[in-house]
C-alpha cells in the first residue's frame, strides 16, 4: 500500500498559534508485517515460512507444535 508522509509546522490554532502548515510530503510503502514461523504445510512438512502477522491472527497458518524429545546423549570414545 502508498502513502506519503506529510511535515507540518507551526502552532495549531486550538493551542494559540496561527495553524499549522504542511512544508514537505513524501511518498512512502507501507510494509506488510512479516514473521518468520515453523508451520505445518498442507503436505504434513513441517518448514519455516515468512507469514503476515494478520494471517497468524486470522488462523490461516497452522503453526508446528513443540518439540517434546530431547536429542540423543554423543557417544563418548
């Protein structure tokens, strides 16, 4: 999504100054929030995917459980 970003100065009127007024605008991105997660693909693998943090809220994405063992002890020589 576009935007710009809009620099205004002055006193506002309801403060007691004479009003604000803008002295620069640029454009802008608004970026989608990313998060990087452990997900169970529709195949049953489980990855790690970059996924919006609205589609987390909404439930799109199932996310891997826990992993519960620990790993094996190394075999000492």
């Amino acid at each position: 999504m576009k935007g710009s970003i809009i620099w205004r100065s002055g006193k506002s009127k309801k403060s007691g100054g004479i009003g604000t007024h803008i002295t620069a605008i640029t454009k802008r991105k608004f970026h989608v929030n990313l998060q990087r997660v452990k997900a169970v693909l529709p195949s049953g693998e489980v990855r790690y995917v970059r996924v919006s943090a609205a589609a987390l809220k909404k439930g799109l994405v199932t996310k891997a459980p826990k992993r519960t063992w620990k790993k094996a002890e190394a075999k000492k020589a």
